[in-house]
C-alpha cells in the first residue's frame, strides 16, 4: 500500500510542478497583456485542478492555497479587480510559495511559510468585496499596498518598529480616510483586518527568490525509443569489434568496453520501465463498470503492481487487458445468485497480478468464476464448420480451448456492451504477438479460469535460443520455447506425411524447418538428414499448440536486439525480424506464432476439404 | 557528394548526366548514378525463407540490413557455367524507402551521356503489360547499347508478392 501511495505522491509532486511552472509562465504572460481573458481562464483552470489534486491527495495546505488563488482569479476572471503591478507581485509571491509547498512535500525538512501570501490574496479577494460592496473606488485599498510595498524595502530587523510605525500611520490614514467616506464601518473593518495581517505578509515578502528545479524530467518517448536504437547498433557494433580483433588480443582487453556498453544498454532500457501498478491501478474503476452493468458483484484483487516492464509494452497490451478483465466479469464470474447455489462467496474475485520471470514478465488475469465450458467451445467450432466432431473430441483440451483466440468466435449468444460479439479475442492476442508475447489458458470447471500473459520486460533485447539450419544461423525467442530435445531417428514417427514425436506424454507434431522455408530444396536435404544419428528438435508453444521443429545444429542462447525487416522484403513470413551476429552475418528471428499459425490453418483447410 | 548533386541537377535539365553500367549476362544495363550508394564486395547473404530464388536473400552492409537480388536470374540472363565467377560485387541502391542490392559480376563504370542519348522506352518496346517493364529507355551509344533499368519496379511489392502467392497456392495444392 505503501509503496502505491508513493507512486500517487510522486506523480502528483510532478504534476503539480509542472502547473505551478505552467502558472508562472501564464502569470509573465498576462503582466505584458493583462486583459488577455484566455490566459486568465489557463490561470483559472490550473489553481482549480491544482486545487482538487491536492483535496484529492489530502494535501490540504496546497489546496487551500491554490483555493486562495482561484478565488482571486475568479474575481479577476469576473473583472471586479483590476490587475496591478502590486497584484502581480502577490501573485508571483503566490506562486513561489505554491512551489515550495509542492517541493515540501518530498523534502520533509522543508518549512515553508505560506500564511501570510495566502492571507495577502484572501484580503485582496474580501478588500475587493467589501469595495463592491461599498460601491466605491478601489483608491484607498491601493494606497495602502503601496504604503506597505515601501515598508518592504527596510531591514528585517527594523520590522517590529516600522509596523509599529505604520500601524499609527495607517490608523491616521484610515481615520482621515473615513471621514471621506459615508460607509465608515466597512473602513474599519478594513483597516482591523489589515493591520491583523500586515505583519504575516509582510515577513514573507522579505524572503529571497530562488528558482528551484523539479527532479523529475519529461521525456518523450519517441526521443527514449531513439536512444534504445542507438544502444542496440552499439552493442552489434562491439560484437562485431571483438569477434574481428579476438584473434589478436587478449579477451580481456575487451572487457571494459563491454561492462560499460551493457551498462548503458541496461540503464537505458531502465528509463523506460514503468510500474505495472500505473496500469493495474485504473482497473478498478473498469471492473466497477463491468461489473455493474453485468449487475454481479465484482473484488477486484492487485499483486505485485511493483513489477517493472517496458512502457510500450504496456501501452500495446493495456486494451488486451481491459478485454480479458471485462470477459472475465462477462463470461467468467457468475452472478450472486449462481454463486451462493453453488456454496461459494456471493461477491466474485478478480486477481490481477504480476511477476517477474527469466522470460519476463507474467501477468495472470484470475476469476473465481465458473470455468471455460470446454463442451460448449467444441459445439460451436462444429457449428461454425471450424472441425467435424470426430476430429473435435480426440482434441485435447488446450487445443479446443485456442479456438477462443480465431477470429469471429464467440459463445456468448447474446450480444451485450461487454462482450459477445466475437471480436476481442483475437484482437488480444495479436496484440501479445506483436510485443513478442504469449498467452495461455488454464481453467477448471466451477473453480474459474486463468489468463496468463508472458510478456517480455523489453522490447529492445530478447532473449533467445540460437540454432543452425543449413549453414545459417536463426534465433527464436525463449518466450516461445519449450524444451529442446535430442532424438534417434527411431523416435521419430511418420504418420501418414506427418513426422511425430513423443514428448512427456504428448504426441507433437513436428516438422523440418528447412523444408518449411526452402522447399525447392528439401528432398535431398531430407534424405541426409535421415542418416544422422540424432536429430535436434526445438520445441515450440503457441496459444496452446504445440510445435517440434527440426533444426541442423544448436548453438548458444543470447540476449539479441531485434530489427524489423525494411522494404522491399518487409512482407517476408515467418521472420519477424533480423539480427546482427557478433560475426558480421545476418541472423534470422523466427515468428513461431505465424509458423504455428500457418500450418495449424493448413491442416484445418485438409480436414475442411475431407469433412466436404 | 557535391559532385554528385550538381551531376543530378544537369540530368534534370536535360543535360549531362552520369550512369553507372554494369553487366548482366551479356547485355550491359545502366543505372544514374544518384540512385547507386556504394559498391561493396558482395558480403555473406542470409538467405529468407519463401522467397522467390532471386532474392538471394539479407546481408549486413555497414549495420544496415539489405535485401539483395540477382537480376539475371529474375531476368532469366543467368547461364549454368558462370555460376563460378558472378556475384563479386553489390550495388546499394537506395531511394526514400527502400534499400537494396544488386549482384554483379565485374566493378561497372561509370559513363557520361547527355539527356538526349537516352530514349524513352515507350517508342522502343510496345509491351502492353506495362506494369512490369522494368525498362525505363535505352542509351544508344556507337556500338554500343545500354538498357537503362528501373531498379525499383524490380522489387515492388506486387511483383514480389505475386511471385510469393503463386508459390503459396502451389504449395497449397
């Protein structure tokens, strides 16, 4: 909780900085054109967002002061008081305490006296009442800032005698004043109420000026994404020095060049990290609006909102996630009434939590509800002509339940807000591919169902798994990967044309990858192949289904940064983008999703054309 | 660079200009030379999967990732026996949003002809599918003739994925 409050703390103190430095420069703006109304509107709308920030916040020093200021401004706004040098220079004033406020706030040592600025603005504000009130000139009100506005000049020292001094002559003045007057009541009303704060704003006023900086800059994450490019040539850049210039040198040499570059690669990549709690944190208000139009009742639960992970990352998957929370609420939880039938609390729980792992983060989105209905998937991929029956039931359960991320599925009969219309799924995982992610799906019967969503903590370096196939080496992403095996020809099956291997339990289809990519050349590479005495078999996962694919040789497993493939061959399947070895040569990042993809829709179209 | 710029800005006035001419198979193809980068020995090629045979695949050219082609294979210019000797060099052709390279067999030279040597293609080769003549004019020089190329048209999109969609629907069936 603590840390949470920290996190709201911090933003707000940065928030805030930025309107008062907003306030300062409107502020300049307006003493050169002080009857520009859209900048005393700018004005106006900051002290009151400022002002129910710091409610909100609990900050109520700070939201009394920025209320003190919007009063005047309201006043301001209205034209009843006419801005003057003198107003200016409270108002300046004003604003420097309101920084030094908001700078209190993070450095505890800080005092800051604000009473007297703030009492200056109220009384401008009550004067300036009284004065309408009075219907009279502002005349006598301005002359005695003035008399104060002189007395500011003196030594602090001199302060007690001066104001002793000033108070008579105020007194005198006031006094002739009122005989001007014909309301001598509000005068002296007036002139108690100055004397009462003359000597609070007066010590304030004798304070130095001194321009205090936020700690915090803002960046634009275009210039970060710019400056993680260039790490990345840098670090291809070293690979390439040291493989040339590793013959003729010791290693060592190298060393220093390569602590320093990781360094940058990973403080850089740190700038860029946001709490996931910035994300996790707006979901309450989603789930409130699911649920209640889903009229259930709905505990949303948050762990681990510290975790860290790429802010684009979680740009990109924020929808997916509000996707998957509103399924949940939508399809998942059921309401209270099936609940407590079926002995369980009547208020169904959300937990949304996240964690960090070797291949990065991991985010499982978890209800309590009723489950995924397998049965109930199976019956509409029939219907939908998807797979006939015979070939629905031997599907194991992953595999039926991956049919909920195909375009157009959707069991949900009836269309509503939240979810039915058999978009949204697929949309999710598109998503997650297009980071480089992974999603699965895990769910019991009448005890609910769990998303897990494998992210990547950057997007710039991926981990992955290098191998070899026919003298050139690829990468695929450990996100992807399951285990690597090594097999003697006799374990692997040929079923029909299909190749299958046996792995703890699962029969999985596996293929060569040269002959997926290069089919012009697979005959007589295939027959080499087979005398090998052992064969090395990545095996992959996607979305529930599984891959065993082929390769040459294994070599190592590296952190990579990715490029995207340019134009002309920015099409390419199955390649979602290249690297640069330490070698000079180009390695290949293989797309396991569209792989996976690719040949699960082409044995859909083969059983399609059987069922016809 | 200078050199250059002032070389292009003649061409566009219908004056001098300046081609870089290479061989492919026995015909000589001219290219201006504002469209050529540099000419690199042609470095270790990783070939992409599913691609027409002619795109020979990516290379590393300086930290930039390059698709090269060999065009007398796309122009069927390739003969069996000079499998050996080819492919020595690469073109880097470059325009706003693509990069590519071109294999050649020898370093090509340059040649300054003026506007008026080079005709349009238009009045030489009446071919109705004008969508794929990669032709652009000729250079008739005394005994000499240079067919000026648009590179680009080579590796538009359509003509790569129509290429790769008709491998698709085979591979399909």
């Amino acid at each position: 909780m603590s840390n949470k409050e920290k996190e709201y703390k911090d933003l707000f103190i940065s928030e805030a900085s930025q309107m008062v430095g907003e306030l300062e420069n409107f502020l300049t703006k307006l003493e050169k054109e002080p009857s520009d109304t859209k900048t005393i509107d700018s004005i106006f709308r900051i002290t009151h967002t400022l002002k129910g920030n710091a409610a909100g916040m609990g900050y109520e020093v700070i939201s009394k002061f920025a209320h003190a200021l919007e009063d005047l401004f309201s006043e301001i706004k209205n034209k009843t008081i006419l801005l003057e040098a003198d107003i200016f220079n409270s108002l300046f004033k004003a604003t420097d305490t309101l920084n030094e406020l908001v700078n209190a706030l993070s450095d505890e040592t800080l005092v800051v006296k604000h009473r007297g600025i703030q009492r200056k603005l109220e009384v401008i504000v009550e004067n300036n009442k009284k004065t309408i009130a009075a219907n009279k000139s502002p005349q006598s009100s301005t002359k005695k800032a003035i008399t104060g506005k002189n007395l500011q000049t003196k030594t602090p020292g001199k302060t007690q005698e001066t104001s002793d001094k000033e108070k008579k002559l105020e007194q005198l003045q006031s006094q002739l004043d009122s005989h001007h007057q014909e309301n001598k009541k509000t005068e002296e009303l007036q002139t108690e109420a100055y004397d009462e704060n003359h000597q609070m704003i007066q010590a304030c006023e004798n304070e130095p000026k001194k321009i205090s900086f936020s700690d915090m800059v803002q960046v634009p994450v275009q210039k970060l994404d710019n400056l993680l490019n260039l790490v990345g040539e840098l670090i291809i850049e070293r690979d390439r020095l040291i493989t040339t210039h590793e013959a003729n040198v010791s290693r060592n040499e190298f060393n220093r060049l390569r602590r320093v570059t990781s360094d940058l690669q990973y403080s850089v990549m740190d700038v860029r990290l946001v709490q996931v709690g910035f994300l996790f944190n707006k979901f309450h208000r989603v789930v409130r609006d699911a649920a209640s139009t889903e009229k259930k009742q709905v505990d949303l639960v948050i762990e681990g909102s510290e975790t860290e992970i790429d802010r684009n990352i979680l740009q990109i998957i924020s929808d997916s996630l509000i996707h998957l929370i509103r399924n949940a609420i939508g399809h998942g939880l059921e309401s209270e009434k099936d609940r407590l039938a079926q002995k369980k609390q009547g208020v169904g729980k959300l937990t949304l939590s996240a964690r960090n792992e070797s291949e990065g983060v991991v985010i499982d989105i978890k209800d309590d509800g009723k489950g995924i209905d397998i049965e109930r998937i199976k019956a509409k991929i029939v219907q939908k002509g998807w797979l006939d029956t015979i070939t629905a039931e031997k599907m194991s359960k992953e595999e039926i339940i991956s049919f909920i991320f195909e375009p157009g599925f959707s069991t949900n009969e009836t269309v509503n807000s939240i979810s039915g219309r058999g978009v949204g799924m697929d949309v999710v995982k598109k998503a997650i591919d297009s980071v480089g992610g992974n999603i699965k799906v895990s769910t019991e019967a009448g005890k609910g169902s769990t998303f897990t969503l494998i992210l990547p903590s950057s997007m710039a370096v991926k981990a992955t798994l290098l191998f070899e196939v026919g003298h050139a080496q690829y990468a695929v992403p450990l996100a992807y990967t399951d285990a690597v095996l090594s097999l003697e020809r006799k374990k692997i099956h040929k079923i029909q044309n299909r190749l299958m291997i046996n792995h703890q339990g699962n029969t999985i289809e596996t293929i060569f990858l040269r002959n997926l990519f290069f089919p012009e050349m697979s005959l007589k590479n295939e027959l080499h192949d087979q005398s090998a005495a052992k064969w090395n078999v990545i095996l992959v996962n996607y979305n529930g289904r599984k891959l065993g694919l082929v390769v040459d040789k294994l070599l190592q497993q590296k952190e990579i940064v990715e490029k995207p493939l340019k134009k002309p061959v920015d099409f390419v399947r199955f390649i979602s983008g290249v690297t640069i070895l330490g070698n000079g040569k180009v390695c290949l990042v293989i797309n396991i999703p569209q792989v996976i993809q690719k040949l699960f829709n082409h044995s859909l179209t083969v059983n399609a054309t059987a069922v016809a | 660079m200078e050199t250059i710029k002032e070389k292009n800005q003649k061409s566009e006035n219908g004056q001098k200009s300046q081609l870089i001419v290479f061989r492919l198979g026995d015909e000589e193809y001219g290219l201006q030379i504002g469209q050529i980068k540099e000419v690199v020995p042609t470095p270790h090629i990783t070939r992409l999967p599913q691609t027409p045979s002619y795109v020979k695949g990516v290379a590393n050219i300086r930290g930039n990732i390059i698709a090269v082609v060999d065009l007398e294979e796309k122009f069927g210019l390739k003969k069996e026996d000079q499998q050996e000797q080819k492919d020595n060099y690469t073109l880097v052709i470059e325009s706003n949003e693509v990069k590519m390279g071109v294999l050649v067999r020898e370093l090509p030279n340059t040649l300054n002809v003026t506007q008026s040597q080079i005709e349009d293609a238009g009045n030489i080769i009446q071919d109705g599918n004008s969508d794929q003549s990669y032709i652009k004019g000729i250079v008739k020089l005394e005994d000499r003739l240079i067919i000026m190329l648009d590179v680009f048209k080579t590796m538009s999109e359509n003509e790569l994925s129509s290429v790769f969609k008709h491998n698709k629907s085979n591979e399909n069936a």
